[in-house]
C-alpha cells in the first residue's frame, strides 16, 4: 500500500505489515485509518509505539509489537481480548452477577472478599521480563494479608498483596512452569490505605525484570514506597490469579479490578502514561 499524505501526516489501512514508504527513524509518524490511531516509531526500541492518549481499552496488543500476554477488559467476563498471548478465559466467580457497572470503563470485576479469578495455563507465563498494568478500586482499609493480584513466572514471582495497612508489592524468586511449588516472596514497597484504598479508581503497574530489578506506579507516575517487609507465598497450582490464594477465600481482597494487562517485556515510562491516558 502506498502512503496517502494528510497534513503532513501519512493516513494507512492496516496493522498487519510495517507501513510502506516511510523512513523508520525516530520520530517518524503514521495515522492509521482502520484504528483511528496515531503511530511513532521509536529508535531506541526499534517499534511503533502509539502516542499518549491514544491507546483503545479494545486493544489486546497496544504497542503494536507482539507484547500483549493477556488483557482483560472486564466487561462482563474475564475472556483476554484478542491479538493477545494467552486466549483463554479466567476460571472462578465469572458470571454476570460477578461484574457490576460504575468501572473506569464500562462495567468491572467486583471482588466482594469471596470471589476469584485465575488460570493455571502456563500460556499466561512471562518467560523472562515482565510488565502488569490494572485500575483498583477499594474503600475497604485495614485489610489482612489479602492478596489482589498474583503472577508465578519461571523468572521472577510478583504481586500485589493488602496487608499492614497499605498495599504491599512483592517480589521472590521465579518457580518453574512444569512446577506447582509456591512462589515465595517478599515485601520490597508498598502504598499506604489513605492513598491506594480511598474509594477511588487508581491505575496500579508495575516493570519487572528477569532478575528482580522493579518499577512500580500509581496513577501513571513512578512510585517510591520502598520497604524491607515480611514474606508471604504466591500460589501453587494456578499461574495468575486476581484476589485470591489458588481458588480460596481466606485471602481474598475486597476490591474493583477493571483493564487488566500483562506484558512480556519492561514498559517505558511513556508506555505507562499511554496506559494511564488509555480510552
């Protein structure tokens, strides 16, 4: 397809191939008109990158680069949309009487202390660095040892976890993906109540790499909060799992979960705030 020429930007129809007949430097730009979306290409990571703002809830794979592991809109049901890694739907309370409307997009999970999701499919596995972005709404404070949201990967173990007040992340050693072990972590940060569970929506990321060097943010921001905590387990059989200890409900948050997304490299700053902006 040749490039058509807009107002000095250049209007394609597909996804499917690198555009043609553009120069791919740094800075470059594309508006693509089966998407209504805008693209950059970025030098230093050799990709096109949609620009702030720009990002669709309906994307599997946002940036465009085969990253998208799983997403999960949350409208109704837990099914990862398409265009993603992992294709399947998560197991546990997800029927229609689990979601309710009022979410940052459309209708959320509604996790009352005694609802769970999870999958045990290893397709869902980050082999190497990972990235996991999600809205989190929660009015309930004082929460004890309450996991929200959990991943065992081969490389490194991760997650969310209420507990002490706050909202702790935690990080631990990976456990392999032919292993049901428990993944044993460690609280390394964490986000007091009054600013994470204050009856308001918040996006929650986190970067992680293969060897345990992390990134968190809230509300499309780099986050501090660095603490040397206590050690909790993540899981045996199930992979990922949201607000739950493999299917249980002893350590159930209570919670709204909207727009899950799992990546399988380390986000860029930028990418975080294209998620933040995402509509």
């Amino acid at each position: 397809m040749s490039p058509i020429y807009v107002g000095g930007r250049i209007l394609l129809g597909s996804l499917s191939a690198q555009p043609t007949g553009i120069t791919t430097t740094a800075g470059s730009e594309y508006f693509n008109t089966t998407d209504n979306q805008k693209y950059v290409f970025s030098g230093a990571s050799n990709r096109w990158r949609k620009t702030d703002g720009n990002i669709s809830t309906n994307d599997g794979d946002p940036f465009n680069d085969g990253s998208g592991v799983a997403a999960f809109r949350m409208n109704g049901n837990a099914t990862s949309l398409p265009g993603t890694v992992y294709s399947g739907t998560l197991s546990g309370d997800n029927t229609s009487n689990d979601f309710a409307s009022g979410g940052r997009f459309g209708s959320y999970w509604n996790a009352t202390g005694t609802r769970h999701l999870l999958t045990t499919s290893t397709s869902i596995v980050p082999s190497g660095s990972y990235s996991l972005s999600f809205w989190y709404k929660s009015n309930t404070t004082g929460q004890d040892n309450d996991r929200v949201m959990t991943i065992k990967a081969p490389t490194v173990c991760s997650g969310w976890n209420n507990y002490n007040n706050s909202m702790g992340f935690y990080t631990g050693a990976g456990v392999p993906t032919n292993s049901n072990a428990l993944g044993s972590v460690t609280r390394v940060a964490e986000i007091p109540d009054a600013e994470i569970n204050d009856n308001t929506w918040h996006h929650v990321a986190y970067t992680i790499s293969a060897a345990n060097s992390w990134t968190i943010y809230l509300d499309g921001a780099a986050y501090s909060g660095a603490v040397s905590g206590e050690g909790r387990s993540f899981n045996s059989g199930s992979r990922f799992a949201i607000t739950t200890y493999d299917g249980g409900d002893a350590y159930n948050s209570i919670c709204g979960i909207d727009q899950v997304r799992l990546f399988n490299r380390i986000l860029s700053a930028a990418e975080i705030v294209d998620l933040y902006n995402e509509t």
